[in-house]
C-alpha cells in the first residue's frame, strides 16, 4: 500500500481483505524499499494504524489497533434466513391479492390490484424521511419498524375479527369441464 506524504490524521480507506505492507514516501514520487511493516484486513473490520518516525534517531514503527473486529460469521449463514423470508412474502403476497381480488367488487378488482402492487411507497417515504432526519442510531429506526409492525398486526387484526366475508355470484359458480 502507498500513499501521498501527510503529517498527522490521514483519510478514512477502504480496503478489500487481505495482507498488506505499508511504505514510506522518500518523497513525492519515490517509496522506500522495504516496508515498515505488515497487516492484515478482514471482512467487516475496521483499523488503525499508527506510524511513528524519528528522523533524528533513524526510527520507525509501526502499530495496527483493531477498532471494529472483524465479521465472526459466515455470510452463508443469511441463506436460511432469505429463504424463510421469501417464504412468508410468496405466502402472504398471493393469498392477500386473493383475497383482495375475491372480495373486491368487478368494477374495481383492477384497482385492488393496483393498490396491492404499489403498497411498497409507504416504506420508501419512511426510508426517506429517516434518512434526512438526522437520526443515526439504526437501533432506533429498527424500534420504530417494530412499533409500526406491531400496530399494522393490531390493525390489521380488528379487521379481520370484525369482517364478514362477502359471497358474490362470480364466487359462487363452479364450473365442470
């Protein structure tokens, strides 16, 4: 790794993971040979490294200070949960949009569906608006979806205990082949 001659803080880089081997700028345009020293980068982990030189004694050295630790799990890990997530969407998606369909009335069955395909904006306005309020404590923006869902549950709950299922004569019919 190289990088321009600075004195004090430097930037924030991203690496990808591997060893990599630090150089000192000789001057604008020329490194030193030999690196000072090594250091590994990790997936999801974050570091600081600390050079200190001495020009009059002819010392230099390094040191790496793991600031966030490295990820101790495997992404595959996350298949199972995508899997049981997709699960309850198919799940959930079909029978809603058939119920909507079923008990909407003929002249508006389109409409239902449209509604039902554009139920996403809600989230996408929430997301927007989370993101320019300021607030960034993500363990607030995952209470405050928690709270939402639970109040979708209740809602959506007293609906379903109070509804009367409507028979209409489209739904009645069977047909024989």
């Amino acid at each position: 790794m190289i990088r321009p001659v600075k004195t004090g803080m430097t930037e924030y880089y991203s690496l990808t993971p591997g060893e990599y081997e630090l150089f000192l700028p000789l001057n604008a345009i020329d490194y030193e040979e030999e690196p000072i020293g090594k250091f590994d980068v990790d997936t999801g982990g974050s570091y600081t490294v600390f050079i200190l030189q001495k020009e009059a004694r002819n010392i230099t050295a390094m040191n790496t200070l793991i600031t966030v630790s490295p990820n101790s799990i495997h992404r595959l890990w996350q298949i199972p949960q995508y899997i049981v997530m997709t699960a309850g969407e198919v799940m959930f998606s079909i029978t809603g949009l058939d119920f909507s369909y079923s008990q909407a009335p003929s002249s508006l069955k389109s409409i239902v569906q449209a509604i039902g395909f554009h139920s996403c904006y809600p989230v996408i306005f929430w997301v927007i608006f989370w993101r320019f309020s300021g607030n960034k404590r993500y363990s607030h923006e995952f209470f405050m979806y928690a709270a939402l869902m639970t109040a979708s549950m209740a809602i959506f709950g007293t609906l379903a205990y109070f509804y009367e299922y409507a028979e209409s004569e489209e739904n009645s019919k069977v047909y024989y082949h």
